[in-house]
C-alpha cells in the first residue's frame, strides 16, 4: 500500500522507516522480529537468522531498544550465567508508537506552515 504525497509516493515500510529512523540494518532485523512476533532471539541466533554479523545485530538490536520497539530481557543459565533475549514489541503496540510520530511531524508540519 502506498500514499500519494504531492510528488513522490510512500509506502509503508517507508513510513515506518522515516518515522522510527531505522538504518538499513534494523528495519531488516525489525522486519524479521516483526514476523515472529510470538519469539525471543539472542544476538547469535538472530544474526544468523537475517544473515548478518553479530556484531551489526547486537547494534541494530541495542537502537531498537532504545526506540522501544524490541525488548531485552535477562535469560539465566544453567551455569550460573545468563544471556540477553529480544523480543519485538506487539503490532498494535507499534502501530501506536507509529501513529504518534506521524501526529507529531504533523503538528509540526503545521507550525511551519503557521509561521510561514
């Protein structure tokens, strides 16, 4: 599904990924985690997953923490050690985070316009 605006036609996974600001590489780990919604990955088993080092995973993955897309949580061992599990945040959950930045950009849009 694509919107007409003025010159140039957006496509959702433009929207999202202008609104959100995601890189190339965590709209690909997004879009994998997004079709798995239901399943928690470690850095490991995700880079391989996506077919991308670990090392660009566990990046992607910490911005997409941070933007509170995808959650962290803690995993124990066996051994007495643990290790860090990401989960993707549920669609509606997303799709509102999506809609309030497109609020936002929209009322700045209109202060601009305002002011012009």
């Amino acid at each position: 599904m694509a919107i007409s605006f003025a010159c140039k036609k957006i496509d959702i996974n433009d929207l999202i990924k202008c609104s959100f600001g995601f890189s190339k590489t965590e709209f690909k780990v997004f879009n994998f985690l997004l079709g798995k919604d239901k399943q928690a990955y470690t850095v490991v088993d995700l880079a391989d997953k996506v077919k991308l080092d670990r090392t660009s995973v566990q990046r992607a993955l910490k911005k997409l923490v941070d933007k509170k897309i995808v959650e962290r949580r803690a995993k124990n061992l066996g051994n007495g050690g643990f290790l860090y599990i990401y989960k993707i945040l549920h669609k509606e959950d997303i799709k509102d985070k999506l809609r309030t930045n497109i609020q936002t950009w929209y009322k700045t849009a209109e202060n601009y316009i305002s002011e012009w």
